[in-house]
C-alpha cells in the first residue's frame, strides 16, 4: 500500500499565498531599518490569522486523508477536493484584498445581505479590476497548484530525533511569531483606520454566514420598526415670533449616492439626466468643485 498523501506542502504554499495576499495591501518600504521594521510588522499583524487559517485548514485535511487512508479511491477523492479547495482559498485571498479596499473590512454575511448580492456590488467593485488583478486571480491558483505538483506528496521516511528536534523548534519558532503578532494586534495596532485587515477573509465570511445559519442577530432590512421611531421626526409647532428683519435663506442640500459629476447634465453631461437640477440652479449656487473628506461610500459615514 502506498503511503498517504501528506499535506504539509500544499498547506505551506497556502499559507505563503495568503501572507503574499496581504503584502499586496501595504506598499514597498524605503530600505531603511525603521520603515523595514515597521513594514514587517505590519505585515505579521495582518497576515497571522491567516497564516493560523492555513495550518488549521491543512489539519482538518490531514484527519479527512487518514480516515480515507483504508480506501485508495477515497483517499485520492478527499486529496483532489483537498487541493480544489486550497487553490479555491488562494483565489479568495486575492480577492478579497480588492473587496477591502472597496469596503475596508472583510466581506460578510451580514454584508453581502444588506448589498443584495454580488451583482449589487459588481458596477463598485468593477471599477477596482486591473489586468494586474485578473493575472493575480488565476495565476496565483495556477501557480499554487504547480508547486503543489513539484513537492512531495507523501510523507518522507521516519523522521529521525534530529528531525523530531528541528520540527519542534520551528513549531515553537512559528508559535512565538503568532503570539507576538496577536499582541500586537491586541495593542495600538488597533487604532488603525484600515484594523479589520488583520481579519483572515476566508474565516470571516465562514463565521459570520454560520452565525447567521444557526439563528444569529444579523441584520434584517425587512423587519418592521417601533412605531415610537417615528417620534424622532416629529415636528413641535412653535408660535409666530414678530419679524424683526429679513429672514434668512434655507438651504436645501441634495446628496446623491455613488453618482459622479460627469453624469449630470447639471455639469455638462451630453444627456438631460436631471432636468429638475438644472432648472433649480437659476436661483441656486452651482459649485464647480468640491472636496469630500473621503470619496469611498463605506468610509463616508
């Protein structure tokens, strides 16, 4: 009988496809010690969860290939949905790089729900899409997998106590790195705007939809609200006060979501796209420029 598939290596090249995944999120420092430094924690603090994320996924896999080890045609079933499923990891991890520079957060159940769906979110993130990304998307599965082909596939002959003594220090050596990257991330590293990057995107979206599947709090935009909400718009009448000079002007703001200026025949659009607009800026002041303190809906708020 052959000797088991062993899947260290696939989990190795998972793991180091995920951290490569996160790298792509920070820029390339200047070559000094301080920004080097600063560059390698960063990356440790948002790329340890994954890193546990790969070493638990390739466990849950080891314990599915040796309950299969007794039927060969099992066992060659679980290692090719094994390496299905880890090159499938690998391009989520790319993904989802793209999706949190979108929503600066993990993609989730609860979000995904309050968008609809992807196709809602399709013309926002479409405008993210590179050629670069569409390489990165296929390419990293691809190459994934070729290191997975060109790696041993099973386990190597006995280990010897020094091998035993070389496994032992680099587990303890990769545990050590772990703890100090989740102090780190339990310390100021919290005070970051862009934190929820430390979140591994794979266990994120699994948890928040296991949440939800076993009758969790989400978030529900169909449910009915108390009635005393509406309490909060009501309108006190106040008795007339006695003019005692011209009243000032109101100021009626018009906020539109996610539509840009070109599209405006307000701003020389080729097409009578907001003819009410138009009519109302004769007795209206028309800015022809404007900054917004941010110009992404999920950081606006």
């Amino acid at each position: 009988m052959s000797p088991p598939p062993s899947p260290f290596w696939p989990t190795v090249w998972l793991a180091l496809a995920l951290v490569l995944a996160k790298a792509v999120h920070w820029s390339l420092p200047e070559l000094t010690a301080r920004r080097l430094g600063e560059y390698v924690t960063d990356l440790g603090v948002s790329a340890h969860q994954d890193v546990l994320f790969a070493i638990a996924f390739g466990l849950v896999w080891g314990l599915a290939l040796r309950i299969s080890r007794h039927s060969p045609r099992a066992q060659r079933v679980v290692w090719r949905g094994f390496l299905a499923m880890a090159a499938f990891c690998v391009f989520y991890a790319v993904a989802s790089i793209q999706i949190f520079a979108f929503l600066r957060s993990p993609l989730t159940y609860p979000l995904l729900y309050v968008a609809g769906d992807m196709k809602s979110m399709r013309s926002s993130i479409g405008s993210f899409v590179s050629p670069s990304l569409v390489v990165g998307l296929f390419g990293a599965p691809i190459l994934f997998l070729v290191l997975c082909r060109r790696t041993p596939g099973h386990a190597g002959p006995p280990a010897t106590p020094r091998r035993w003594a070389a496994r032992a220090a680099a587990g303890i050596g990769i545990a050590a790195c772990l703890f100090a990257a989740q102090q780190a991330a339990g310390g100021q590293w919290r005070d970051r705007d862009d934190f929820l990057i430390v979140r591994n995107p794979h266990w994120a979206f699994l948890a928040s939809a296991a949440v939800e599947m076993a009758g969790g709090h989400g978030v529900r935009i169909d449910e009915p609200f108390p009635q005393e909400f509406l309490t909060d718009f009501e309108v006190t009448p106040r008795p007339p006060r006695r003019a005692r000079g011209p009243r000032p002007r109101n100021v009626l703001l018009v906020v539109m979501e996610t539509t840009g200026a070109r599209y405006l025949s307000l701003y020389g659009s080729r097409y009578d796209t907001t003819p009410s607009l138009v009519r109302e800026s004769s007795r209206a002041l028309v800015f022809d420029a404007f900054y917004c303190h941010i110009g992404m809906t999920a950081n606006s708020g």
